[in-house]
C-alpha cells in the first residue's frame, strides 16, 4: 500500500522517530490513531444539550448566590 502525506505530516513523523520513542513510521502511525478512537470515544461520550443546558443553569445559580453573599458551607468540609 502506497499512502501519500503532506510535507508536514512527514516531518513530523520523521520527528517522533528521532526522538527514539518509536522505532517505525507504522508503530507512530498505530499510536496516532489508537489516540484518535480515544478521542472519538470520549467525543461520543459528550453530555447531551438538556444537560449542557442544566450544568449553565447551576452555575448561573450558584454564581448569582455567590455574588449575594450568600454561600451555604458544609461545616464538616471546612479545615
């Protein structure tokens, strides 16, 4: 198989291998996309808009109790 890079991409594979953590092209390449279906897992992983939404509206609340003065501690918590 024959796979054609830009001029950066291969520089900066070229740059992995001479930090001597990888020792092939192919091993950088493998690291690369293991990370890549990492990261598209924690993607499709991502809250849905209703609890985006949720999470705005707490810290609208808490910011606002904040800037009143009003803050509920936990004596238990306290040092």
């Amino acid at each position: 198989m024959t796979i054609v890079l830009k001029p950066e991409t291969y520089r900066a594979i070229l740059e992995k291998l001479k930090s001597d953590r990888y020792s092939t092209a192919d091993e950088v390449v493998q690291t690369a996309l293991k990370l890549l279906e990492e990261r598209d897992r924690l993607l499709d992983q991502q809250p849905n808009p209703t609890s985006i939404e949720e999470f705005h509206a707490k810290v609208k609340e808490l910011t606002d109790t904040f800037s009143e003065g009003i803050v509920a501690v936990d004596p238990t918590t306290v040092a």
